[in-house]
C-alpha cells in the first residue's frame, strides 16, 4: 500500500512533470477570452437574463419546486450569468469567413493569464470530463483544422456538424475513426464537397458550428489535441464588428431561452423524481453517437439515492449531478461527477452510486446540493451509429435512509475514512486544475517514471490503490 506521505510527494512530481505547452493556451483563446471580457463588462444583458431567471423560475414552479428559497436564488443568478457569457463567446468567434478554434463551456477561471477574471460559461448541463471547442463554419467555404496527438488523448472525441450547439448532429467524424500521421498529426477537412477520406466532414447550407469534444476520463493522463483552422482560400477581408457581435449574442440568448425551459420542464423535471428511465440514443439534440439520462432529485438529509448502471457498449460513461438550474457546482473541489476511470466497478462490472448531501463514506459518493434538490444526469458515449445498443445499458435506483446503507449496497462496496476521502479529493482537484488549466506550461500525461513507478494508469484503481480503500465491516 502507497502511504499518504508518498502520495503528497507523487502529487509534487506531477506539477513538474513533463511540462509542455499547453494545447488550450493559444493566442486565438487569449484574444477571443480578451473581446468576450471586455465586451461583457459593457453589456452584461441585464434585460436578458432578467427574462431568463423569470422564465426558469415559472418552469421550476410548475413541477412544485420553491424557486425562491435562497440558495435556488443564488445559484440562478450564476447559472444565468454563465449562460449569458456562453453566448457572448460563441459570438466573438461567430464568424465563418474568419474562424478560430475557442475553447468554451468553461468554470470561472480567476485572474487567468491576462491577469483578469474569465467568467464561467457551464449552461444546459456541463460535462466536467469534457473540453469543448467551437469553429464557426459555413457551406460557403472550405476549412482544414490540424491536430496534433500529444499524449494518451481522450477517452472520447467527436467533431460534429451542428445547425447550433444546441441541436441535432448534421455530420461527425469520431475520435476512433481519425487517420494520423505516425506523429499523431492529423487534418479534418470540411466543405460541402463530398469525399472518400474518413476525415472529412461533409457540409450542408444549414451549418453554423464544428463542436469538438474531448471527454477526459482521466483526469491525470488524458490530454486533449492541439488545434487549429484554417480556411482554405481568400476570406473577405472585413471581420464582424462589435455592435455585431453584441446584437448577435443578443438574439442568440433569447433564442436559446426556450431550449433551456425545455431542458429543464420536459426533459428533467417531468420525469420521475428519484429515479432514471431508460436511455435514448441522442435523435434530434446533440451527439448522435450519445445516449443520455435526465432525471432530477429530492431528497431529505438523512436519505440517500442508491444508482447502478450497467454502461453497455459505451467508450466513455459518466454520471454527473447538478444544481436545481442544470450547472455543477464547484466540480473541483466538491464530488459531483464520476465517470467510468474514475469510480469503482462492482465485482459484476456494474458501478453503484450514493447521492447524499451527508458524506456517507463511500468511495462512488455524488455530494448532493445543501437544499437536497436538483439534477442527474448519465451520459453513454462513443456509441455504434447502428445497432439496438442502448437496450445493453441498464440503470437502477433506489432511496434508503442512510443508516440502511451497510445492509443495501453490495458487500464488496468501496468504503472510505475521513482521511481517505481527503486525498481522493486532493487527487481530483488536481487532475481538475490539469485539464482545465489556461495557464502556461501544461502538466502532461503523468508518464514521469517517479510517479508512474507508484501510480496506476487509471484512476479508480490509483485511488483505491492510494488511499487504501476498504470493505464494509459486516
């Protein structure tokens, strides 16, 4: 067994190891961060995001949800924010004959390289597993993004072809079925033209936005790709102006509005509470290789709600809980999400969860919000297109007080103490602030051969290994 002392060692060598530069620090996303700041400082859509809370609070009402206690509140206001400077910076970079690659759906980031605070754009259910990137494109033009493989990658990467961020998938090329170069080079090209080459992505007069995912199971390893675009061609040599920008993100907003009621009234809280129905394989909203689970939760503090999944064919899966207006909170710093590196496999290769606002020393623990009330969401990835595959993924739930827990759980449950949970935390927070980070040097795949001699690759037998985990006392 590794000893915590080591540990914080290990933990040291990390920040120092392989130190390369990191591919989400370009100049691209430091000029875009920089016009997305500035212009929200003078006009933060005031109006807006009146109209925005106003309508959340209807929608949370009318499923029996007291929408005005204060914590509701005070996660409303930031919930809004971020969704307004969501698409401010789809704005900014909103110009197809002038693309950029710009990292979005990111956590407040405070004093970042420019020396000011980034606020958060999270809205309609963030992935904290999840790197999202955004290309304008139009059918007009024809694009060559190059990448650059600089580790181990992610445990699932998709480029798909969107109408918007927030609707069906057009066209996608999956991370799987990328050609590389023997140096991890690559080049997705995409135009209405069609071809024969597995990395082209074919345009269509409808399409507006390239969405590019990189889901980190792995928080210590996994690395995203470097990126970039290039129109192929002579753009117009006028670029979008301000006022443009700003009326665009105006419109964009207050069409986005119905989206976020939807998400929230008919796909969350119409369904059962305490309980999550069967997938669907993605058909109309978002990816298409994604089968997704909506469901919301009320619990009382001495309640918890016992989830198993059986993931089925997924390359990737995660279960995340959310706050009452579908955002995470603190995901570095509180137990939100887990996903399949990240939680203990039951013997069965199932995964059982506790959602408690109590802590009930699980090691597959989600910290529910300090109301009791608020979002879930199962997210299956990296899916065959064809096939029946969602009936292979099963999902059970079950609410038990706390004390009942020793006596439901499966007798091999992950159990953990104070101290242990300690450094299960300290780990997460720094594999957060590793794929998360836009501040110089980037801590590469933990491949330094002090650590790697005391670490495992993936991270639920790292922790288990780590932290000396144990069986309940029955």
């Amino acid at each position: 067994m590794i000893r915590l002392g080591q540990l914080f060692v290990t933990l040291a060598l990390f920040a120092g190891s392989f130190a390369r530069e990191n591919p989400l620090d370009t100049q691209d996303q430091r000029d875009l961060d920089a016009l997305a700041v500035s212009l929200y400082l003078q006009n933060p859509f005031e109006d807006i995001k009146k109209t925005a809370r106003d309508q959340l609070v209807s929608t949370a009402q009318r499923y029996g949800y007291e929408a005005n206690q204060s914590y509701m509140t005070r996660r409303l206001e930031a919930a809004v924010d971020e969704l307004a400077f969501n698409f401010l910076q789809q704005a900014v970079n909103g110009d197809p004959a002038h693309p950029k690659v710009y990292t979005i759906f990111t956590p407040p980031r405070d004093r970042d390289w420019s020396g000011w605070s980034v606020p958060g754009s999270r809205a309609g259910f963030d992935n904290p597993d999840c790197i999202y990137r955004v290309i304008p494109v139009s059918d007009s033009y024809s694009y060559a993004i190059r990448g650059k493989r600089t580790g181990v990658g992610a445990s699932d990467i998709t480029f798909s072809l969107h109408n918007s961020i927030i609707t069906n998938t057009i066209a996608l090329v999956a991370g799987k079925d990328i050609v590389m170069d023997h140096d991890g080079s690559f080049t997705i090209t995409v135009s209405s033209r069609g071809s024969t080459s597995p990395n082209h992505i074919r345009s269509t007069p409808t399409a507006r936005v390239l969405l590019v995912r990189y889901n980190m199971g792995d928080w210590l390893v996994e690395t995203p790709d470097e990126l970039e675009v290039k129109l192929i061609g002579n753009p117009p040599a006028e670029e979008t102006t301000k006022d443009v920008i700003i009326e665009k993100a105006r419109e964009s907003i207050q069409k986005a509005l119905p989206v976020a009621n939807f998400l929230l009234g008919n796909m969350t809280l119409s369904k059962p509470v305490n309980f999550l129905v069967p997938p669907a394989q993605t058909s109309g909203v978002g990816l298409a290789t994604q089968a997704l689970v909506f469901s919301h939760y009320k619990l009382r503090k001495n309640e918890a709600l016992m989830v198993t999944v059986e993931p089925g064919p997924s390359a990737y899966w995660s279960l995340t809980a959310y706050d009452p207006w579908m955002v995470t909170e603190k995901p570095r710093d509180k137990l939100v999400s887990l996903n399949d590196k990240q939680a203990a496999a039951n013997r069965n290769g199932s995964y059982t969860f506790v959602l408690s606002a109590t802590d009930p020393g699980v090691f597959n623990w989600l910290n529910a919000t300090e109301a009791g009330v608020g979002m879930l969401v199962v997210r299956f990835q990296g899916l065959p297109l064809t096939g029946d595959n969602v009936s292979r993924i099963r999902i059970w739930t079950h609410v038990s007080k706390l004390d009942d827990l020793p006596s439901i759980l499966p007798s091999h449950a992950m159990y953990t103490t104070p101290q242990q949970r300690a450094v299960q935390m300290l780990v997460r927070a720094r594999g957060f602030d590793r794929i998360h980070s836009f501040n110089g040097l980037f801590s590469g795949s933990l491949t330094c051969q002090a650590a790697s001699s005391v670490i495992p690759s993936e991270l639920g037998a790292k922790w288990m290994g780590l932290v000396g985990l144990s069986h309940p006392q029955v």
